[in-house]
C-alpha cells in the first residue's frame, strides 16, 4: 500500500539545475518520490515524501533539500523504529500523524 502524508506541507525541495542524474536519490528513497527522465531526476509525487533526509544525505551535488527530522514524518519514523506511539508533541489531536 503506498501511504501518503498531509499535502502541500513536506519541505523536499529538488534543483535539477544541479542534479547530474546519478540515481542515487532513486535508490535511497523508500517511497519512490524520484525518477529520472532525461538524466534528471524528477518529484513525482512530493506528497508522499515522510521527510526521512535519505535523499538529500545521498545526493553527490547538493540537489535536494528537506528539513528531515521534524514533525508529523519524523513522529511517524520514531514510532516505527521504536515500536511505541508515535507522538510529535502537536495539538492535532487523534488525527495528528
Ligand atoms: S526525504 Fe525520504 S521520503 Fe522524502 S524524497 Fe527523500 S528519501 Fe524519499
Ligand atoms: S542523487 Fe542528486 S544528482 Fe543524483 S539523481 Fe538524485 S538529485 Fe540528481
């Protein structure tokens, strides 16, 4: 099942005026946010982008930026790595995350 998070909020910001289309950012990202076309790579849905920063880490020329670590994505990847609640200490409420 492909999940998506809330819409119009994540921060992954893509140049591909810097991009040199090695695919590293295709390899690394777990929701297939990337593609190449033309030997540039290419958001196809940024909605669905969790903001783990494995791209942006990975990426050999600076091309991609995302506040990783923060928020509703960060909430939801601590929960996952330490099998407890997944809080990120906002006022949303049971619909938060
Ligand atoms: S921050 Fe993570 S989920 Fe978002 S595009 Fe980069 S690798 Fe994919
Ligand atoms: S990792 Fe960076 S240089 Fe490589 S394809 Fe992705 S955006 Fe382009």
């Amino acid at each position: 099942m492909k999940h998506r998070y809330l819409n119009n909020v994540t921060t992954l910001c893509l140049s591909t005026e810097k991009c040199i289309g090695c695919g590293k950012c295709l390899e690394v990202c777990p929701h297939e946010i990337f593609a190449l076309v033309e030997e540039k790579a290419m958001i196809k849905d940024k909605d669905r982008c969790m903001e783990c920063g494995a791209c942006a880490v990975n990426c050999p020329v600076n091309a991609i930026s995302v506040d990783s670590g923060v928020g509703c994505a960060a909430a939801v990847i601590m929960g996952w790595l330490s099998g407890s609640e997944r809080s990120c200490d906002c006022s949303g409420g049971e619909e938060c995350c």
